[in-house]
C-alpha cells in the first residue's frame, strides 16, 4: 500500500471502475442503510443482494483492480447517546477496529490504493485514513484533519487496535 484517500460515497461509487491501480475499499456507511454500490465481481453482487434485501443492486460495475471491500456500519457519534434514542445507535466498537486491522494486514501486501469512504468523507473516513497514514504508511496524520474532521472515537479506537492494545484485557476509562 502507498496511499490513502478518504472519498464520500458518492465519489467512491463515481470512482470504483476508475481506479487503474490495485485497491481496496472501507465503505462506511450509516445503519440502517446499505454499504456503497460498488462491487468486486459477480459473486459479489449477489452476496451484497442477499445481504442487504432491500437495497438496490450496485449499478457502479466491478473492478478488476479491486482486491477488496469492507462494509462497515456505524453512525457518526463521538460518545454514546442515553435514553431510548440511543440504544438503537451502533458505534464503532473495538470489533470494528480489530476487523478493519485484519481486512488492511489482508490486502496491504497486494494493493497501491485504499479507499476510506463514508457518507460525507469528512468524519469517519478521515479518522481510519488518519490512522492509516500514521500506521501503516508511517507518514503524518495532519493531511486528514486538514481535509476533515476526523471522528475521535473512531480515530482513539483503531488507533489503539493498531498499537497493539487488547481491548478484551484492558478495561477503564482510558481505554474508550
């Protein structure tokens, strides 16, 4: 991997045939709607569709270039939401983080490219292309939170994941 780029959704979906390089692709997107519409081949397609019943079927083609998508739902939130609003709100969680480190360590090796996109490219993608940058690519982090505003419990927690802490041992307010 050289290069990360945090896309909205939009520009993600406009963007997937394009890419003429080898890539990957987090779509982040909010529950309860759909990843992007985007897809990797054939089989893809048909796993998204049954995945996702009432979505519309990607209409964006494949990519040959594509080595991999990551659908990832979570809303925007930075801290949990009390009441009876907010026990319907999926944040991202430390699974998240763990499953996002084995998706990049799974494609880093055979990809130039990987795509971050949420809804906007403004909060959640900047923060996991923050990460990327100051992880994996060994370079600074600034550029995301000059193009955006990243997500901090987003950017805290994969950022954690990817330190090397074990969120299953550590427990306290340190470690949210």
């Amino acid at each position: 991997m050289k290069k990360v780029v945090a896309y909205s959704r939009e520009m993600a979906q406009l963007k997937h045939v394009t890419h003429d390089v080898p890539f990957a692709t987090v779509s982040i997107y909010t529950p309860p709607g759909y990843p992007a519409e985007i897809q990797k081949t054939e089989g893809d397609r048909k796993a998204y569709l049954k995945k996702y019943p009432g979505a519309q079927p990607p209409t964006f083609g494949k990519s040959e270039n594509c080595k991999g998508i990551l659908p990832l739902g979570f809303f925007d939130l930075e801290h949990e939401v009390s009441g009876a609003i907010g026990k319907d709100l999926i944040l991202f969680d430390y699974n998240m983080a763990v499953q996002l480190k084995q998706f990049v360590d799974s494609v880093k090796d055979e990809i130039d490219l990987l795509v971050v996109h949420c809804d906007a490219g403004v909060s959640r993608s900047q923060a996991v292309r923050a990460v990327v940058l100051r992880t994996y690519l060994k370079q600074p982090d600034d550029i995301a939170f000059m193009e955006g505003v990243p997500n901090m419990l987003v950017y805290r927690r994969f950022l954690k994941v990817m330190l090397g802490f074990d969120p299953h041992k550590i427990q306290g307010p340190l470690f949210t």
